[in-house]
C-alpha cells in the first residue's frame, strides 16, 4: 500500500473504531449565518399593581413566590383619608343638589308672578282697546273731540308696550333660570364624576391580581409611604413567555426590530423574533426583546438562560453540514471524509456559518459522509484508518 501514513501511529490500535465516530451526510437546505447572544426567559405579561391613592402599607398579605388566583388581596393600604374625601364629596352633591331644588322653587314663584301681571295686562289691553274703539265711534257721532279719541288710542298703546315687556320678562327669567340650571347640573356631573372615581380608587384600596399569576415582587415594609401611581406589587402570569437578551455593543449595529431568532435550550430549538432594541447601552451590552412563536413551550421557565441566536444572513438552499469540531490549517477549512474503511483528509471552503451547520462553498458533495468528531491528532495526516 503506498498511500503515506507516516504520521500515523504503526500500531494497529491507531485505526479508529468507526463506531465511536459521530459522522453526519452532506444534505441540501437553509443555512443562516447567525450572531450569538445569552437571553432570559421573562413572563409574556407582567401586571402591575399601584397605589391607587397617597396612603401608606397596612399589611402585606402575600410574599414574593406566591401564587395567586384572579383578584386575590396582596398590600392592604390605609383608605382613612379616602373615606373622608368620598364622604365630603357626598355632601357636595347633596348641597348642590338642594341648590337646584331651591332654584327652580324660587324661578316657579317668579314665573307664576309674572304670568299673573301678563294676565291683568291682558286685560287691561283689551279694555283700553275697546274704550279707543268706542271713542273713535263717538267721535265719527259727532260726540267726542278727537283729543279725547286720540287720549283713548295713547292709553291702548302704552298698555300694550307694557305688556310686551311683561311678556319679555316672563321670557327672560325662564332662559336665565335655564342656564342657571344647566351650569348647576354640569357642576353636579363633574363632583359625581369624582365621587365615582373616589368610590372606584376606595374599591382598588386592596390591591389585588387581576389574573392568575406568581407574585414577583412586593413593596417590601408595612407602615411604608406610598403615593399614587407607586408600584405596590408586580404579578407575573407564567402561562406564556418572552426572551429578554444581552448582546456586545460592538455588534449593536447589525440587531433590529424584526429579525428573525432562534433559542436554544439543551436540545430545544423555538424560533422568534426581534420585537424591541433599547435605545441606550448600559455596562456595554445592548438589550433588545424576543417574542417567541411558541410561548408556551414546555421547556420555558421563568428566568431559565437560554441562547439566542440572531440570524444576519440566509441562503435557502445550501451544500450543508452539520457543525462539528473541524479543524483549522493556516486559514484552511480541514474535514475528514468517511470513504470505505479511510477517513481523507479534506480542504474544504465553508460559507455561511450557524449554530447548526455550516454552507458548504467548495471540497465537498451532497451524501459526502464527513467526521463531526474532535480528529486534532490527526492534523498532519492524508487519512485514517477506520475498523
């Protein structure tokens, strides 16, 4: 045999057992060139619960770890003070309220006064009206003078001017009270307003989940100050997940919202995407967020580290071999091809590199059997014997 195994051990032992060699076939398909990132598994959704007014920390029902049923107490707070807003409010309405009857009892008086007065003007129309016409007639009789016809015309004329105005200020007091009522019933509609906002921030004094979930994180000590809008508690609902990752900074450039990802833990791969990058850098990592197409995967635990692994390059259909552990000679891609009972020493270029497999460019064919294995001690040999 004149093929060269100098490099070779001479004993027989040197063959390798083909058995323990993992091996794997040259195939066709997608390879993605991907960018490596560490992630952490976070709840899909988090709620957070506030101090719906300024109080303080009675009791702390819950600790952190707990689980929780929909709308289960977790901080009492002190509603003292709330009581005795809601309790002012409540005499507001009241007293406003009474301002209103008040006012339409007084505008009912004022509009029957005035009805009566437009009535007796009335009346008093229709006689000096007829008093001109009688004296209009007396005078056409040659009995009356025309002053005293025109006296009688200036009476009607003046009775009926005056009850016109009476008429208006019949008009006038029923528009004014109607404003008035209008603007006591937009008041009455803003302290209701607050009252039920009041009566609703009262009821949320307990806080509370509302959804099922594990508690998080509490405010940590009774008789604490709290203000409104100050977080009390923070549920997480472990039903669905999230990824949140961590990549350098010097590859900040090359993450952006919609790129496709996949995570890794053990032997489980789910796929997912970028959905946020933070606009800052701290400690020089850049964070950006994952939505998974599988949130509710088994294998996802509340804070497990996981590998993310951010795709910057694709080629759909590829030469490919599984990743293993080749060598490197001086630049050159080394891969050692099964070919009977010899594995050959082969160069190969390599293209595209995954977290899976890598693109095969040059040196190899499709159903090429390749050793995957660690063959470091055989870094200077053409082939190897296999047994």
């Amino acid at each position: 045999d004149h093929r060269d195994l100098h490099s070779f051990p001479t004993r027989r032992s040197s063959d390798l057992p083909r058995a323990e060699l993992r091996t794997a076939r040259v195939d066709r398909g997608p390879v993605e060139a991907t960018l490596t990132a560490s992630g952490t598994v976070l709840p899909e959704h988090e709620q957070v619960v506030v101090s719906p007014i300024d109080s303080r920390v009675l009791r702390i029902l819950k600790t952190p770890g707990a689980a929780l049923a929909a709308g289960e107490p977790i901080v009492e707070i002190d509603v003292g003070q709330a009581r005795l807003t809601l309790a002012k409010l409540d005499d507001q309405i009241a007293l406003k309220r009474n301002e209103r009857q008040r006012l339409e009892l007084d505008n009912a008086n004022q509009i029957v006064g005035l009805q009566g007065r437009e009535e007796i003007k009335a009346l008093e129309v229709q006689a000096l009206e007829f008093e001109a016409a009688r004296n209009q007639q007396y005078f056409e009789r040659g009995l009356f003078s025309r002053d005293e016809v025109r006296h009688a015309q200036d009476a009607a004329e003046r009775a009926r001017i005056e009850l016109r105005e009476v008429r208006r200020e019949v008009a006038h007091a029923q528009e004014a009270v109607k404003a008035r009522l209008a603007g006591l019933d937009l008041e009455l509609g803003m302290l209701e307003k607050e009252r039920a906002e009041a009566a609703h921030q009262l009821g949320l004094a307990t806080a509370a989940s509302d959804r099922p979930g594990v508690l998080t994180w509490v405010v940590s000590s009774e008789g604490a100050a709290v203000t409104r809008g100050q977080q009390l508690a923070r549920i997480a609902d472990l039903s669905s997940y999230r990824v949140e990752a961590t990549v350098s900074d010097a590859q900040a450039a090359r993450v952006s919202a919609g790129q496709s990802v996949v995570v890794r833990t053990g032997d489980t791969r789910i796929e997912g995407r970028v959905t946020g990058v933070r606009p800052t850098v701290e400690n020089g990592a850049l964070v950006f967020d994952v939505s998974l197409s599988d949130p509710r995967h088994a294998a996802l635990r509340h804070n497990l580290r996981v590998e993310v692994y951010l795709v910057t390059a694709r080629v759909a259909d590829a030469l490919r071999v599984p990743r293993g552990l080749f060598l490197d000679d001086d630049g050159t891609s080394i891969v050692f091809v099964v070919r009977g009972r010899r594995a050959v020493r082969t160069p190969v270029e390599f293209g595209l590199r995954s977290f899976e497999s890598y693109e095969v460019v040059a040196g190899l064919a499709e159903g090429d059997e390749v050793v995957l294995s660690e063959m470091s001690q055989y870094r200077k040999a053409r082939e190897v014997g296999l047994r």
